[in-house]
C-alpha cells in the first residue's frame, strides 16, 4: 500500500508525485524521490524495482520478511532491514520489519507488518530543510534513528519488570511465579536483542572503514545510531546477565526456604515424639508401674511432658531451627 | 553411480553427454559441463579425478566422507563439503554430505548418504537462462542454497519442539519428560550447528576479500547464502541458550515441586501428630484420670482433638502449605 | 550553572574571564580556555555551543545525559563522556556524568547530577605549569584521570564487602544473607562496569593507531590511564567470576547444611520410633503377656529401652549423623 | 636411541648412514638426511646440535619434554612438538611428545615417552617417492599428520563412552556411577584438547600468511591437517558442552528421583498416621466409649480403619504420589 | 636498598661502581650498568630517575606498587612490572612485584615486597658471556625468565592440591571440606592467573611484529617465555575449568548422599510405623478381640509384627533404599 511519494529539491519538498513521476524527477540532478510503502504487494515491489532498478535478492528479501536486521550494499544502492519492536495491548512483544532501499537519488521505505506509523520522521525532516539536504542517506538515518530510539522504551519497560521481580525475589512462596517471570522476561529480551545486535556490525560500516557512497556525508549520524545500539547492547547484556544470577538465586532462595521448612518439620517432630514416647511408656500395661497409683501422678505426668517439651521448644528456638 | 552429465553452453544446456565426451567439451570456449554423481564409488571418483584434474587430498575427503562443511581452494578449482540435513520418519535427524567440485568449466556434485534429490536445481537453473550464463560458480550458489535452505524448516521445527516443552515446563509432575525431550533437543541443534556454523566462515571468504576467480561474478549471491546461515546460526544461538535456561528453570521447578510436598507433608505429620498425642495422653493407664470418668468425656475428647486439628488445619492453609 | 572559566597561557593563567570574552581569547595563538559547567542548562549549553562551535549531536548528548562513557571526534574536537560512580551515605553507589568537549584551544567540562568537585584538578594542574603547557589534551587527561582514580576505591569498598561475605559463607545460618548481599554486590559491581569497560575501548584510541591531533602530544598520559582502566578492569572481572562461585558455593552449603539436618531428624525419629515401638508392643492388650506380671518388669522395660537408645545413639554418633 | 638413520635424493632412498656421515651428504645439493631418536639422552640430542646446528633454546625444550604443542622458527629450521595420545591397557590416556626439527635438508624427529612407533611413515614415504621428492617439510607433514590421525579413534572412544553414560543417565540409581564417568571424561577430553588445540594456530602459520620457506610447497597438505584438527576441536568441544549438559541433567534427574521418594514417603506416612490415629482413639481409657461395647465393634473398626487407608491409597495413586 | 649495581663491557663484568660512576659508564659504548634495588624509597628512586632519565609516570608506578604486569616503551626506555609469586609457610600465596627498567645501556631492576632474591640471575649471566654480550635485553630476559620459572611449582602445586580434593570427591561426607578447598583454590588460581595472563599480551610484543629496539636481537627468548606463559595460562584454564566442575560434582554429591539418606529414612519409618500400627490396634480396648484372649496370642503378634518387617526389610533392601 503507497503511503506517500514525494520528490526533494535541495532539502525542500517540491511535490506529492505520482509513481508513474518518479523516473521524471530522478533525472533532475539536484532532486531525490522518497517513496514509503507499507505492507507491500508483489505487484508494488515489482514497480518499485523497474522504477529503481533493484536487485532481485534485495526484492525477494524485502518480499519475504523475516530478514535479520542488516545492511547490504548492491552497486551503488544500499538495502537494509530494521525490525521495529512494540509492545501489544497484552504486554507482548511484536516484531515488524522495515525494509529499506536508498539510492543516490531515491529512498525507498517498505514497512511490513508493523503499526508504527514513520510519518512523524517525514514532517519532522521536512521541518529542517537544512538536515534533509544532506539527501537520501539523512533520510535513511532519520528512518533508523526512529525506529532505533523506539527500543528505548520497550528496555526501558524491561528493566522494570526485572527490577519488580528482584524485589520478590527475597520473598518466600514467590519462586514460582518469579522463575516464570524471568524466563518470559529472557525471552523478551531475546528479541530485543535479536533486532539490536545485528544492527550494530551493520551501522558500524556506515562510519568506519571503507563508507558506501551515499552515507559518505553523514558519518557522525549514524556514529550516533551506532552508539545507541551499543548502549541498548549493554543494557541487554546487563539484563541478560542478571536475569540468569535471578534464576541461580531464585533457586538457592528455594533451598533455603526447604531448608527451613525442614528444620521446622524436624523439630515440632521431635516435640510429638517426646510426648508420644512419654505417653506410651506410661500406656503399657505392666502391673507394677507405681508412678501410676500416686494421686497426682496424671498432673504430674502432664507437667514433666510439658516441661520437657518446653526445653526442647526453647532449645529449637535458641538453634533457629524454629 | 552417475545420475546426469550435461553440458551447457550460455546459459543453455547443449546435451546430456557421457563422461568419455567430457574432455571434448571442456575445450570449447564459453561451455561447461555439470556432473551429478550420488554415493561415489572409487571407481568413480578416480575417473573424474583424471577427467578434471582435482587434487589428491580433496579426492580423499569425497571418498572418506565425515569432514565437516568447508569450501577449499586447490589451484583454479574449488572443493566444498555441504552437510545435507533432513528429518526421518522418526524424528531423528540424518546427516548426509554434498561435496561440490568447482572449476572454471565444470561442476562436480557427489552426494553421499542422502537422500534428498538435488534434481529440481538443475531444472530450476535450465529454466533461468540468464542466471546458469554466470557458469559454475551460479551452479555452485544454487546447489549450496538449495541444501542451505533445507535446513530452515528442519529449524523451525527444533523451535516448535521447544515450545512444545516450554508450554509443559511450569506444569508439576512433568519435568522428567522435559528434561528428557530438552536433553534430545540440544543433542539435535549440536548437529544442525556442525553443518551451518563451519558453513559461515567458508561462505565468507566466497564474497569478501580476496574471493576465488570463479566465484568473482556472484558475489552478491554468495553473500545471501551468507545472510541466510547467519539468521540460522542466531535461531540456534537462541535455542541453545533458552535450552540452558529451561533446563535450569525445570530444575527449578522440580526444587519447588519438592517443596510444596514436603511443605504438605510437614502439615499433614503435624496434624496427625496432634491426634496421637492426645490419644496417646488419654491411653495412659494413670489411676486417677478424672476426665476419663465423665459421662461426656469421650465426645468431649473427640470434639477437642477435632477442634484443635481444624485449627491447625486453617494456618497451614493460611501460610499456603496445604 | 558556571563554576569557573579561565584562560592560560604557556601554562599559566592568564585571567578570570566572562563568558563574553571567550572568543577573543580564542584567537590569541598560545592561549586556551578553560570552562568548567555543573548541572548546565540548555540556554549555558545553546551559549557553549556557540561560543566554541560544537556539533548538535555532542550538545545533545550532554544535554540529556545517561550516555555510555566515550569519546568521539567532531572535526577538529573531541566530545568524551566519563561517568562518575560515589558511594552515597546509605551504601548505594550514585553515577553522575562528566562530560568533556576538548577543542585545539579550550576545554569545556560540563559535570552533571554528580557531587564530586573538579576543583581540586585545575588547582593541582595550575601549580604543575610545566604540565599544563601541553595544552587542552593535558586538561582532558587530568579530568579523566580524577575520574577514573575514584573509581579505585569503589572497586577496594566492593572487594572488602566480598571478603566479608566470603567469611560468612561456609557458616551454617547465613546463606539467606549472603545471598542477597552477593547479589546487591552483583548489581553494584555491573554499575562500575559500566562506568569501566567502555572506557577502556575509548581511551585506547587516544594513544594508539590514529589518535586524534589534539592529543597527539600526551600519549603516554593516555596510555597510564588505560593502565588503570585495564587493572580494574581485571579486578572487576574477578569479583563477578568470585561472587558467581560464591552463589554456587553458598547454594552448595545450603544443600549440605539441609542434608546434615536431614540425617540429623532421621536419627532421633528413629530413636522415637524404637521408644514407640517398645511401648506399643508394651501397651497391648493380651491377656497373656508373662513380662507384664514381673515385679521388676516396669524397671527392666524402662532399662531395655534405654539400652536400645543408647546403642543407636552411639551408632548415629559414629556415623557422622548427630 | 637412534632408530634409523637414512639419506634421501630426490625422493628415494639413498642409504641407511651413520651419525658421523650426515655431514657429508648434507653437502650433497638434492639430498637430505631423516633421523629418528626415541626417548634420546643429553649426548644424542648434543651431537645432534652440533651435526644440524640447532637452537639452544629448541634442544632445551626437546631435553625437558612437557611441552605444548607448537611450532617455532630459528632462522630457517623449524622446531616442532606434537602429543602422541594413546589408549593404556587400563583404560588410561597416555601422552607422549614428538620434537621434530625440520631445516632445509634435514629431518630430526625424537620421539619421548610415546610406545608409538614411527617406522610406518618412514615406509608409506618411501613407497611413494613422488611425494617424498617434497623434502623434509613433506617428512613433516607425513608425521604429524601420523600423530594427528591417531586422535580420532581416541575421540571416537570418548565419543563413544559419553553415548554409554547418556544411554543410563534418565535410569534412575545411577547418577553416582555417571556422574563419576561424566567427571573422568571431562578429564580425559582435557587431555586430548590440550594435544590438539595449540597445534590448530601452530598447523595455521603452516599454509596461510607468510610461511616458512621450508613448508611453502606443501601448503595444501598441512591445510589438510588443519582441517583433521579443527574437526576434532569441534567434536571435542561438542563433548565438553554435552558433558557439561549432562552434568546438569544428571543432577536434576537426582532432584526428581529424590521428589519421587519424597511423596511416595509423605504417602505412606500418611496412611500409617491414619491407621495410628484410629488406633490411638479407640486406645484410650475413657469409661464411657459405647462403640467398644458392641459386639462387631472390633471387626467394624478394623474395616473402617482399612477402608480408609483404601480410599488414601487409591487417592494418593491417583495424584501420582504412589 | 641498594643491592648491587655492576658495570659490564662486552659481555663481562667490569666493575662494581658506586651509583656516582654511573654516568662515566653510560657514556662508554660497548658498556652497560646493570643496578639491582630492593624496596627503594623515594629518594633512590629520584636519584635513579636522573641518573637514566626515567619518565615521571614509571616511577610514580614503581613507587606506588599494585600494578597489573605490563611492558611500555618510553621513548626508547622500556618499563616492565612482572609479578613474583611465593608460597608463605602458612600455604597462602605471597604477590611481590618486580619493577624493570631497561635503556640501550643499562638495566635497572626494583624488586619490592618480595623476599625472592635474584641474585643467581646475575650469577648464571656472569657465567654465560657470549649471552650477556647481547646487551640489556638479555638481561631483562633473564630476569623475566626467572620470575616466570617460579610459577611453574606454583602452578604444579595448586594441581596436586586438586587431585587432591578430586580424590575425595566422591567419599560422603567430605563435600563441606571439598568445596572450602575448591573455593580457596579458586582463589589462588586468580592470584596466579593475575601475574600470567597480561604478561601474555606484553611478551608478545617483545618478538612479534615492531618490536623495541633494545630487544630486536632477542626475540627467539621473549618468544622462549612467552611459549612458557602460554603453557601456564593452558594449565591454569584447565585448572579453573576444573574447580568449576569439581563444585558442581560436589552438589551433585550431596544431593545423591541425601537421597541416600531420604531412602534410608524412609525405609525405616515405614518399618516403625508397621511395627506401631500393629501395637497400635491390639492396644484398643474394643471388649471383644478374641486374639487378646488366646494363650498365645501375644508370641504370635510379636511374630507376625516380626514377620512383616521382615519381609519390608527385605523389599527395602532390594530396591536399594537400605
């Protein structure tokens, strides 16, 4: 589905164009087309190819979706794909694609299932004319620095959850529902990272070393794209890394609990065993038990089983084990 | 044992010919000749040994089998090894071998303990005439992707298994099954490893850097395969590392479990406990035992011994231990 | 809010300036500036900005803060980001920022959302002229250095809580506690790392390879710095390799404290349970039960009893389980 | 011990020679001289310095053995060491070292604390003199690819071994044996790592980068070894990651074995205490207690004592506890 | 503390000279000075500063002490700190630091907090001219080396205490013993670890790639050192993957050794609790139980009690719980 096409002069929007416009305006020297497309058919894609002249691997990459985020070059043009990441109504992560053609004189953006509008980018780069003379390559980064600063958010949202269960996490009788927690949360980190850490290498190129044609003026922009993602990448890896000492003390948290558990079932065991066993001593049937015949020899009985089961309560106490 | 000898010449296939014609062809200019040979014999691989002058050592590795997935240059010709994986009926997953000789104008594909066809390459590469004109090294790519590309669903479903277990890991009495499964399923993702990861490193060299004369021309196809082994190595990053994390969190699980029962356990020892205690009590053969004369003393110590059990019954159930 | 901005010459002061006369100093040959901002504003940094001709993306980093430490080149400045990491009065570890625009003839520190006076590093470098003379970079080494020295006794403070848990950790009782002062060491010892290891990467592009003009001359200062990142660096290493064995090691001695316990509680059961036993055997009610008859049959039930205990208790206490 | 002595030219066997002629036929253009020492003292390896001039520091490190495998430089000679590994009759993995110094037309190979004979390369060599005509680098190659190969069957065995374990390891009442199998195999694993991985960089230099002179006509036979050795790294690090699995999983399967027993405990706990419970009521001495008048009350309490240890059983099989 | 300070011509001793003559000799060209100081104070350490002009960041280094081991050029000085490690009487390990100085004519060696003498290092290069003739280097070489070398029973003696422990892994009741050892080995390891591991990476680039000046014409014995550190940084991994096993080994011990017990306890319980059921029934006061009346009621309950524990004794002890 077009969601818009418009050709630039100089940093200037000139106008909204047809598609069928676009190889007029890519002849004027000073002029670039940005064409944005969302959820795009087969038919599109192929008009956009004969339009731009893209590569058949980039077409089918964009057409199949589930690409890793990357950054190809193919002649002069250069193809990317950046996921997008939002959090559903349900608290789950959704992952949609973006997919990315820029040439010397076009910018070709096709968003694939994913909500997140990029108008927003197109008004606020209209509104620094300054900025978007820099050309297609400012566009590519604003598209990114858009999608990338959106996964601030969702580590934000992260960090959080693994902050309320680290509360919990001293808490007994909440293991279960903490160790389910985390592993949800590591599986939602998964995907963040899934769509940060292949970004990086990719970016990385976009300033250093040999730099493709087109981005050749922006370095510093995409420096900072770049730093971004590393500083998403430590976030992670610090989550990533606390999530898995969260599982390993969750798990000695149980132990421990077990382990008062334990003591405490030993010693209120060891309390009805003592009275038992005075009780069935003083239960057999042997003639001759004289304590038996005395007038307070029941109160006294019940005293001494009270007095020792009192020692021994105190004694528990005392050794913690109650 | 031969399936098809061809020989193409722009692109177009000239005619299926024998291996004596071979060397006839190999002298005309812009022609090569596609050899397909399944489960090689010695015989077999001395004959094309002379008929395309490969090396030695490659020969060998064609003939012993078990080498892992590589991509080797001996002079102008290429040697590749390309795991082929696929499922059998039950369930396991079989591993066989493409090794690919590749030369400015032949290919040779031995394919060894397979069973997966390799036919519908030929015949997709005859039906694009302007991508087989690319010569051996196009035939090469489309043989490597055609394995590679086999290996997704074989992925895929390594990932429906997981979350098969995932689903059954927070469900009490299942985590023997889990581990199990979890077990098996890690001993899987280390085969689907050994073929791709050894692939990467290999495929790169074919695209970057200083890469083989023959593959010059196909560099962006070779940087797919690339791309494609790459995401496959992430899913098996990512699989391998939630498994830790399941057979953690299962242990986990099986900590709580145990828990919970001697938790139960503990309450229910209390309980019954107390009603032998004051059995016990009342069955002492004291002489003077006043309540044990009253007309209402039985219901009376009934009444007791089940209020106190109630009791006891309401705070274990209160602090969650029954 | 300006703390204070200097202009030096040969490395003396020259004077006090205003803000205003900045430029004018900036065109003197031999001459630099030196500002030093706490918690700037925007208007201070839009002004800053100006003055000295930063680049938007460096200004906007220091404006909104939570930046990984850095440094990056902008032309002909460089921009470095230094966190700071103090220990507040409650035990918790604080991070402010410091960030430094380093120009061939000024510097500019802007110290944010951190208490830590810089005061005392232009005094000492203002007494030191022979130093100060090496111009801007020799500035930025000072600050750095400041920064980076404090951060020695965070690592000793983290180290001598570590060693305090270690003394803990193999007595009984304790393991809930060190648990979770391992695990708060953890979280603390992950917010110097991240103050650390950036850093280092950083700092070693300012002496090795292509380093920037401005520090051309100040290599080794440079160098003596990364020394010191890379020995806490080390030392951070350990404490996190430490405390993940001391977790283990503590979950291990909860396991072993529980097992003692648990032979402990099978070895009185079972003396209870042979005193129940006699005693219900005792406590039958025959007919014809000869030992109940005895005169002396009360005592020599009692002593029977007794004995059996005594020898099992003596067995328990030979094999280690009382 | 000298084992054999033998001057070669151009591939052939020229003479069996002793020690004192390796000086003359060292003088001869195509000719080199192959020594074998076994297990060789202080003089041999002197006289053999003074006959080929090796390096100090080589014959040192030849004399005191326990190496890691490498190969080094000294001008135009290389010194290399190799772990022989093989099988004892116990069981045991035995390691031996193979010193190898290989110049221009030379070859010295010292074979140290090995049973291992050599004597088949020299003769699958000297069958093959087209291949032997390569030199000494040739002689090299021929030995450490000996030495090499020699690994996998003990690999194979180790491969083999950790298959027996996993085949028991869901058994249960066998985790001691496996987990001291798993822990002994780790050991061994070790063992061979320690033989192959530094070998992988040393076998590297052989054929990619600048190569010493000697080995620059052989590239592709010591790539062969590379390949054999990076092979091996990656079974052995499979086996050492499912090693490190099957530890875990060994120790869960103890944890629910423990679980199972633990219920199975609590059940018939939970039965007997009911049966106590009953008896111990119907024990006691009150006067009035009807149902002990009743003429079918002994009959009727045994049914219902068992009825309800009936209705626990069924209960508790249905739960899974028995 | 001054030890001594020896001039040295063409590989022979000169002189002993006092520090004054040093700048005589340092002008003298085949010479070099060769200062040895223990635990200097700052004052010596100033002389020497001018006496070789040494950069104010080295000395500050020696001085302060607590460095990681490191070499770095200034200029054409070079300034080596390399860790000595002993072991106290009480078994701990003792760090020292030995502080190198090397110039193209002299070498000055700062040995602090180390009762290590070096003396025979001087000794042996006394004895060996033809070495000691290249210059300082060898010098430093021999220093290093020796320091190295007395890793070596450091690193042996740490294995022995693992086998030892691994000997004991596997008897019961040793795991609380075992595991304090593990830790406390643990930590030794790090000791060592932190006097090898960044000697590695500095070694190497004393023959590898540019290498300084001063040591052009010694690389084969850096490379002789730094072969050894490899070996030991090899050992030491083993070792610290090991331990890492050896813990968890341990828990997995006590967790069986508990289970053990658990069964144990069980097993007995559930024979008690027969032997109190049966008391327990014939202990009723039910008027009408005939067996009570029999004559030999009560030899036959004693028997039957017997027989059925008998029989429980027997199933227990086949399915291992007893």
């Amino acid at each position: 589905m077009l969601i818009n096409c418009v050709a630039y002069e100089n940093g200037s929007k000139l106008a909204d164009i047809s598609i069928e416009e676009i190889s007029d305006y890519l002849q004027r020297p000073a002029c670039f087309v940005w064409v944005a497309l969302k959820d795009a058919g087969d038919a599109e894609l192929a008009q956009m190819q004969v339009e731009f002249g893209l590569h058949d691997l980039a077409i089918e990459d964009a057409r199949h979706g589930h690409q890793r985020p990357k950054v190809e070059e193919y002649g002069e043009t250069l193809f990317a794909v950046i996921h997008t990441v939002e959090k559903t109504p349900l608290g789950e992560l959704h992952v949609g694609e973006l997919n990315i053609f820029i040439g010397p004189n076009f910018v070709l953006s096709v968003r694939n299932n994913s909500p997140q509008s990029l108008l927003q980018v197109r008004e606020r780069a209209e509104r620094e004319p300054h900025l978007l003379r820099h050309g297609p390559a400012f566009v590519f980064y604003a598209l990114m620095d858009a999608c990338v600063d959106r996964y601030f958010p969702i580590i934000d949202g992260l960090e959080t959850q693994l902050e309320a269960v680290e509360d919990q996490i001293f808490e007994p009788g909440t293991s279960q529902a903490n160790i389910r927690r985390l592993y949800e949360l590591k599986r939602d980190i998964g995907i963040v990272r899934h769509a940060v850490t292949p970004l990086i290498d990719a970016v990385h190129k976009l300033f250093s070393g040999r730099v493709p044609t087109v981005c050749e003026n922006n370095r510093e922009y995409f420096r900072d794209v770049f730093d971004h993602l590393l500083r998403m990448n430590g976030s992670l890896d610090n989550l990533r890394d606390t999530i898995g000492t969260a599982i390993q003390v969750n798990l000695a948290m149980v132990a421990i609990e077990e382990s008062v558990v334990n003591k405490r079932l030993a010693a209120w065991a060891g309390i009805f065993a003592v009275i038992s066993a005075f009780a069935g001593i003083w239960g057999m049937n042997f003639k001759v038990m004289p304590e038996l015949e005395w007038r307070f020899g029941y109160p006294l009985a019940l005293a001494t089983i009270t007095l020792v089961c009192a020692i021994l309560y105190r004694q528990f106490r005392k050794s913690g084990w109650l």
